[in-house]
C-alpha cells in the first residue's frame, strides 16, 4: 500500500532524508518514531506529493507518488499542522469547504462529526475549540472522503491523558474499519498502543524497524527480575538459575508483594541506538 525506496531529501544542499525504505502492508498502523527534527514531516510530504526528493522511490495505492491523480487523491486523508483550520467558520463550514473541494456529500458532515465526538460543536466556530476539540476536527477533515490511506503527523502532541486516550480509540476504529494508518509521532507509549509495525527514525535514517514488541525483545540485553518486597524494599535479581533458587525461597517465606520482568521500551532502545532520547 505504501512504499518507499532509498528516499534521499536536501533542504539547501543538507541531506534530511539520507536512504529511506520501508513496506507497509493494508490495513497496518504504521509509526514513524523520531524526535524532533528527524525528518518525520518531510517524510509525510514527500509521500502526499507534496515535496519533491532528489533520489529513490515513493509508492502510495500502488503507483509512483508523482502519478497520483485527483481521484487517488480522494484515497488520501492527511492531519499535520500546517492545514490548519479557518477560526471563523463553524465545525460544519470547515468541513463544508473540504466537501465543495472533494465532491463529497453534505450528510458526511455531520456524519464525520459524530465519528470524532464533535456532533454537539457542529455549529461552533472553531475559535472557541478546545485543543483536543481542534485535533477532533482536523482529524474529521482527514477522515471526510473516508480514504483508504491516512498520514497523521503527531496527532496526540500537546493533548491531555484522556484526550490522546480517546485520539487513539478514533485511530484504531479507523483501522478496524480498513484504513491503513501511516502516523509519525515523539510518543513511545503512543507507538507501541497503536502500532502494528514502527521505524525508529534518528536524523534522516531509519535505524530499525519491526514490530514494537519485536525491536524491545531485540534489544533485550540486560534480562533482570525486578522485586518488589512486602516490606517496600525492591531487589533486583538476574535473569538466571541461581536467582530462580532465591526468588522461591522469598515466595515460600511470603515476602514478595510483586514480580516483574524488566525489559526495554522503544524509548530505551532509541537512547541505546542514538543516544538521544525521543522527547529531545
Ligand atoms: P520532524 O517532523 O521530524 O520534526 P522535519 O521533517 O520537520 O522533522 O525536519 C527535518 C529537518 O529538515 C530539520 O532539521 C528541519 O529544520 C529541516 N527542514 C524542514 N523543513 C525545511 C525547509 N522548508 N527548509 C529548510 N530546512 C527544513
């Protein structure tokens, strides 16, 4: 569905985007992982047709991203910042726009509203949106010409615990209704809620990828059992036979309140590959 082959992208002779590839199969949530400046929305741009590159190759729905046409085009929702929202106009006027542009029926409006919980603000100007409010809308307009492929650029950045909970709630039932899901994102506990596949994207190069699970088990060095004492104290045992001997004879004695494994996170293994933490 989407793919990308050695992608090469200089901003005034400075190489951002330094050999990018991947896959990613229908249906997929894939994230794109990387702290600021590390070419996520150049990324984005260049695969919505929005940015020439100067090397490789960008498929989308199975053709060159330079042949997309105006119909492909209606297969694509993009969210990012800079298709901001007209502050006057009304939840409903915003998306009106879209629909004249996109040839899309009135009733989806509404309808569209009503999926990203916005149906009580549908006359509200958007002046008077909350954050969370704004990102609903921004992601109804992305969601308006019910495409098959959605780019999401740091849909949750700046939102509050429960407002990212329920961006989150929209995105997977967008994928449960067959959208294949391309977003970029600073948020580890983000990427691995949300997707299926991540590339860890470090200063124009993608310095793994895999499933979230499957890059922390690889990077699964330090195997520890980390417990917790009824007493508040907490030890730390390795991963081995001799701590299996002192951990039964805790168990036995009743002294152990809680057990867990310790294992990396995508942020760890960003800090262990890079040296930057993804939140620089
Ligand atoms: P991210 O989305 O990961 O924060 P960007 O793709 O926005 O990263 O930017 C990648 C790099 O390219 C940054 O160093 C940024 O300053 C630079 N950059 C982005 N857009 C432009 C531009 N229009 N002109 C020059 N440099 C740019």
């Amino acid at each position: 569905m989407i793919r990308c082959k050695d992608i090469h992208k200089s901003y005034n002779e400075k190489e951002v985007l330094k050999g990018i590839s991947f896959d990613i199969d229908d249906g997929k949530i894939f994230g794109l992982l990387g702290p600021s400046g590390a070419g996520k929305t150049t990324l984005i741009k260049i695969l919505t047709g929005q940015l020439d590159y100067e090397k490789g190759e960008a498929y989308i729905l199975n053709k060159a991203v330079s042949e997309l046409n105006g119909n492909d085009r209606k297969e694509i929702g993009i969210m990012m910042d800079q298709f901001g929202v007209y502050e006057r106009l009304s939840c409903a006027d915003n998306l009106k726009i879209f629909a004249d542009i996109y040839d899309i029926p009135k009733s989806r409006i509404r309808e569209t509203l009503a999926l990203v919980g916005l149906e009580d603000a549908v006359n509200k100007p958007a002046s008077n949106l909350s954050k969370g409010m704004r990102v609903r809308l921004q992601l109804a307009r992305a969601f308006l010409n019910t495409p098959k492929i959605l780019f999401l650029d740091e849909p949750t950045t700046g939102l509050d615990p429960m407002t990212q909970k329920l961006i989150h709630r929209i995105i997977l039932d967008k994928k449960k209704s067959g959208s294949t899901i391309f977003l970029t994102t600073h948020n580890m506990e983000e990427a691995s809620t949300l997707c299926d596949e991540v590339a860890l994207l470090n200063e124009g190069v993608i310095v793994d990828s895999g499933s979230p699970k499957d890059i922390c088990r690889r990077y699964n060095h330090q195997k520890k059992i980390l417990i917790h004492l009824v007493s508040g104290n907490d030890l730390e045992f390795a991963h081995d036979r001799n701590s299996a001997e002192k951990i039964c004879r805790l168990m036995d004695e009743g002294m152990i309140e809680t057990i867990h494994s310790s294992e990396p996170n995508l942020e760890t293994v960003f800090l262990e590959l890079t040296g930057r933490k993804l939140e620089d």
